[in-house]
C-alpha cells in the first residue's frame, strides 16, 4: 500500500479522455498523468474519476490497489455554451467523498450543506439568484428563447434519455416518470401539462420514458422536442415535475413549486414535493443555503477568457453576456453576396442567429436581410461595419475583426437618418455603474494608445518650436461616411484648404488613410497636392502615439475625432460624424436633429460599450471591449506593427484585382 502524501506532486487517472479534458489542471491545480503498470508513484495524491460511469470502476480499482483516494469529477450546474464535447466546461464538480447525483451514499455536496450558513453568504446566494435570473442562464446556453405564453395555464413535466445514470443513482426507475405523469394530470385538473423531451426522442433517435406512456397520450398533454432554452418553459409554468433532472433545481432559483419523483440533490431537503422519503443523512436547509453549496462552494470554475481560476460570478456574467447576445435577432438571417472572410467572422458576430446565404435559398418576404455597409437592400435589413476597435492590423488586409457594429435601424456614419448608435445616444439614461465603465474605459484606451486598427510606428514627434499643432487624418473619399456624413466638404484637399486658412500660423500635420499609403484604396481627388497645404505629410505612424502630442484635430468624419476626444483633445468637424452635435466638438455644419448634450462618458458608454458587437480572438464567443482591448495589447506585444508576407500578398492582389 501506498502512503498518500500529504501535499501531492500530482494525480493519477485511468482514463484518456479525462486527460484530454481542456483545462484541466487548472480545475485540480496539480498535473495529471496518466498511470501506466510499473510507473512511480510517489508523490501521487489522488485518483481522479468522472463519476459514477462505467470507466470509473477502472480508477477506483487502481485506487484500491495504490491505497490512494478517489477523486471524482462531473460537468458543474453552470456549464458551457454548447452542450456536451461541442465546448468544454466552465465547471466541474469537485467530490472526494461520493458525487451529487448518488442519493445512496453521502457527497461532498451533502457534507457542504450540513455546515452552517453566514449572512455574509446568504446574501451572495440571494444575489447569484438574481443574477441567474437576470441573465436566463441554464446548464448549457445554445438554445434560443420561445414564448410559450399560449399554452398557459400550465405545468412542465420534464422527460430524461432513458438510461439515465443520474435516473438509476437518483433511486429512480421508468415507473417514477409514469407516477409523475399521472400525479401531475390529477393535480392540476385545470392546467395543460407540457411534457418537455429531449428533442432526438421526438427525432426517433433517442428513447424517453414516454415514449410508450398511456397517460402521455392524454388530450391535456403537449410533448414540447423543441431545442429550447429551458428557462423559457420554467418561467411561466406554476408548477415543475421532475425525477432527477437538473430543471427541478433551476425551477427552484425561479421560485416554483417542484414536485420530485425520485432523489436528485435538491430533493429531500424541504424545499420540494417529494414523492419519496430522503435519506438519513438529508435534513431540511434554506434554498441559499442549496444555492451556495451546489453553485458556490462544490464546483470549481475556470474563467472562459484567460483560463484562470474564477469564482461562479464571473462564469455566470460570462454565460449572461453569450444568451443576450444570442437572442439579439431573429433565429434565421440572409445574406446577399458576402465575402467568404466576411461570411466566416460574420458567423461569429450573429452567433445564435443561422445565417443562410440568399444564393442557395431566397429570403421570404418580411425576412431580415444582412448586408454591409450601406449596400441597398430592402428592408428589413441588418447592416454591418468594423467597429470602433476594430483588431491589430486592416481590415483591407484581410485581418479577422474583433468588433463590429451590426445595426437594424441606420448605420452610425450615415447622418442622413437615424441609427442605433443615434437612439442611443438620444435615448439612453445612463446609470452610475455605465458611466464609471465608461471613465475606467476611456483611462485604458489614454494610457495604453488603443485605437480602430493599431497599427504604425511610434517614432514621430511634434516640433519643438510650435505654438499650435493641428492633426488633419485622411480619409478614403469613395467611403460612405464621407458621402452620407459630410454634406458640405467631401475632399481631403478641401479640408487641408479650410484648416490652412483658418489656422495661418498652426503647425499643419496631414496623415492619409493607411489604405490608401498601403495601395489598398484610391487615393482622394487632387490629394497629391495634399503637402502644399500643409506642413508635415506623416504616413506609418501609430494614431495614439501622434494623438498624444497634438493640440487639436480637424476633420470630415474620421473616428480619429473620436479617439481625440477621449484623449481630451479639441475636435472640429467639418462634417457630420456620430460623435458630433453632443456638445463635445466645435461643428462648422451641425446635424440639427442631435440637440442632446451629453458627458464625454456618456458618448463613450453608447459608442463601446452599448452600440459594437465584441468576438474574442482567444475563444471566438462574444466578448466586452476591456476584453478585445487586453487581447488587441497582447497582441500588439507580439507583433513589429508591420505588413507580414500574407498581408503583402494580399495587398498585391488586391491591387491587381480591385477586390
């Protein structure tokens, strides 16, 4: 026998697929090794199991023969996006004494809740049932929302793939799901009763314990197989029925009556209708109390960003932000002619939403239509445009974008009409709590030099015997912005001409488009010219770095008036962009349906906080901007800033074929 230490080098397993579990030593925060005959051992501490299944029996014999405990693992009650091997999970549960599904013998989960509770952390359990409220979130968060408001008054009585572990562990068996049935149909004479199944036993490709129930044939009887996110179903029913499924306690977090016809971990406790009596070792406990052991102190969670450890706040904020994303537009989109990179990040941007492509099956009327930019379209229409913190590199260039707007009722640089970013800024009341991310925000963006594209050296310097310098950015003059935002001067030239002749005596830096100094774009009209109304033509230059050494900007519509105004930089717009008309900048042509005026906090709030849709270049699911604006600095530490093989290579052909 072998003597288990007391602070182990690492765990053993037997299994393989265990060890291929993604992050898994950060759950156990030792290394893993596999055992393999005749191996040392030494310094092992535990022997690691999933469960209760089958493969288990193999690390318990080697426990066993090692004299080694076991250890067993199961997904946690707040797992994944996706379900199953599609995504890995944000929690495991963690259990050296049993595992929570096995009414037979005592968990750690049971131990856990015979320890009393403090104030201090039944608060945070009535806070993490609110939160878990507040962001619809469940075990697994694919599926979409329904309304099922039709079929109320009602009960929901939840169906389980036969053969269930957590079934026969949960001291159940396929008589429990007929009781349950019949119960539910003489107590609630007056309701429907929706019996929820998984969606492959109504497919025929899976068995249901209803699949030949007489009772389920009842007239009040609605099978639901719909993919539905299960909170839709909880929320308006008055009462849940459950055997062992992990419904009954998210019914519980929802505050409905749950009725349990076998013995799952929430059973037995005095918080549900239990057809059955508890063990001895279950006594009655507040729901704060189950909450905060069974989401709190029994699993332990990974962060799906940084993959560190996190407490079940962070996790749950991350799942909330994935469902309200998800459920933005309708489940069905079509797309005219989009390019095959566009089509790929745009898969990624509507996650949640089947984006079908209109040359393989037209769009029916009413359908919402995705197109880029301002491409005419009928409505209604979804229109997409890089972000405001776009990514490290062009998006001419073919770099994946980290943020793009997608805007259902304008777009932001079209100041002919409204847009989402306009209603927002018209519309919005800010909360404290908005604006103070919108402080700490603008902060970041100042001191770390984070713009649209960052991209550029870093060697430029304003001359030292200069009173005034005023930065005028170029801007590609084919570009929408500039001919549905700048009603009045629409040429890089003109612009150069009215700043010169406004400011004779100011230091004059013109810096074109870096589309246009790659060869990617057109340049403007006459914009050769562009030096002799200036004094300093500047090209391959970092934007933030040149923005901390000016005294003011002038421009048509660039974002770099946005990104002057966060550094605290005066701005005139000679045109119209989304940032003016708030009382923030000097406007030579006012939008007269902007009369608003709004803090720098607010604009940024609406502009990157509230308006752009973020994708993580790490995990490639929705993300927030402090998130894109930490990957875009690590990045940025990885990368010279310049144009790699690929990039010149696209920039060649795009020459030759004005894609």
């Amino acid at each position: 026998m072998v003597t288990v230490s007391k602070s182990p080098e690492f765990y053993l397993t037997t299994s393989p697929a265990l060890l291929k579990l993604p992050n898994l030593e950060v759950f156990t925060g030792k290394p893993v090794r596999r055992y393999r005959p005749g191996m040392s051992v030494a310094g092992a501490g535990v022997v690691l199991a999933w469960g209760r299944k089958p493969s288990a029996a193999k690390a318990e014999a080697l426990a066993g023969r090692l004299g080694l405990p076991v250890l067993r693992l199961e997904d946690g009650f707040l797992r994944s996006v996706e379900p199953g091997a599609e995504q890995p999970p944000l929690a495991l549960a963690w259990d050296d004494q049993g595992i929570y599904y096995d009414a037979g013998r005592p968990s750690r989960l049971d131990r856990l809740l015979d320890q009393p509770l403090s104030d201090e952390q039944a608060d945070r359990a009535r806070s993490l049932v609110s939160a878990w409220r507040a962001g619809r979130v469940s075990k697994y968060n694919h599926a979409r929302e329904r309304d099922y408001s039709h079929l109320s008054p009602y009960v929901l009585v939840v169906d389980q793939t036969f053969g269930d572990a957590s079934v026969g562990f949960g001291q159940a068996d396929a008589g429990a799901f007929d009781a349950m049935l019949v119960a539910a149909l003489e107590r609630f004479p007056d309701h429907r009763v929706v019996l929820k199944t998984h969606p492959d036993v109504v497919a025929g490709r899976k068995q249901g314990y209803f699949s030949a129930s007489s009772a389920a044939r009842d007239s009040r009887v609605c099978w639901i197989g719909d993919n539905v996110h299960a909170p839709a179903l909880i929320e308006r029913a008055d009462a849940v029925f459950c055997v062992t499924s992990q419904v009954g306690f998210e019914a519980l977090l929802w505050g409905k009556p749950v009725h349990v016809f076998g013995m799952p971990f929430y059973a037995g406790r005095g918080l549900t209708v239990d057809a059955q009596p508890p063990p001895g070792f279950r006594a009655p406990v507040s729901l704060e109390a189950l909450v905060h052991a069974a989401l709190v102190a029994y699993p332990r969670y990974v962060d799906p960003e940084t993959g560190a450890p996190c407490e079940v706040e962070r996790a749950l904020e991350w799942l909330a932000l994935q469902r309200h994303q998800r459920e933005r537009f309708p489940a069905r989109l079509y797309s005219p002619r989009v390019p095959r990179w566009k089509r790929r990040a745009l898969s990624r941007f509507l996650a949640g939403s089947e984006l079908v492509d209109e040359r393989q099956e037209p769009a029916p009327e009413g359908a919402p239509q995705v197109v880029w930019g301002m491409a005419p379209c009928r409505e209604p229409v979804i229109r997409v445009e890089d972000g405001f913190i776009r990514s490290v590199g062009l998006g001419a260039d073919l770099v994946q974008p980290q943020s793009w707007v997608l805007d259902d009722v304008g777009m932001y640089y079209d100041a002919t009409c409204p847009s989402r970013l306009e209603q927002l800024l018209c519309e919005t009341r800010f909360s404290a709590e908005l604006l103070d991310r919108a402080g700490a925000l603008t902060e970041t963006l100042a001191r770390l030099g984070t713009t649209k594209y960052n991209t550029g050296d870093r060697s430029w310097r304003r001359p030292d015997d200069v009173e005034q310098v005023i930065l005028v950015p170029g801007q590609v003059e084919s570009d929408a912005s500039i001919r549905f935002g700048s009603p009045q001067v629409r040429s890089n030239l003109a612009l150069l001409q009215s700043v010169r002749e406004q400011h004779p005596g100011a230091w004059v830096v013109y810096k074109p488009h870096p589309d246009v100094v790659a060869g990617l774009r057109k340049p403007g009209t006459n914009e050769a010219d562009a030096a002799n109304w200036c004094d300093e033509l500047v090209t391959d230059q970092d934007m933030a770095h040149m923005l901390g050494q000016v005294d003011a900007v002038h421009t048509m519509t660039s974002l770099t008036g946005f990104e002057a105004l966060v550094r605290g930089i005066p701005v005139t717009c000679h045109g119209q962009p989304f940032y003016s008309g708030w009382g923030l900048t000097t406007d030579v042509f006012p939008c007269p349906r902007r009369q608003r005026k709004l803090q720098l906090a607010e604009l940024v709030a609406a502009t990157l906080i509230l308006y752009p849709t973020y994708v993580s270049r790490r995990t490639g699911q929705f993300t927030t901007v402090e998130a894109v604006i930490a990957e875009i600095q690590e990045l940025r530490g990885k990368s010279s800033g310049r144009a790699g093989i690929l990039t010149r290579l696209s920039r060649l052909l795009r020459r030759a074929w004005r894609f």
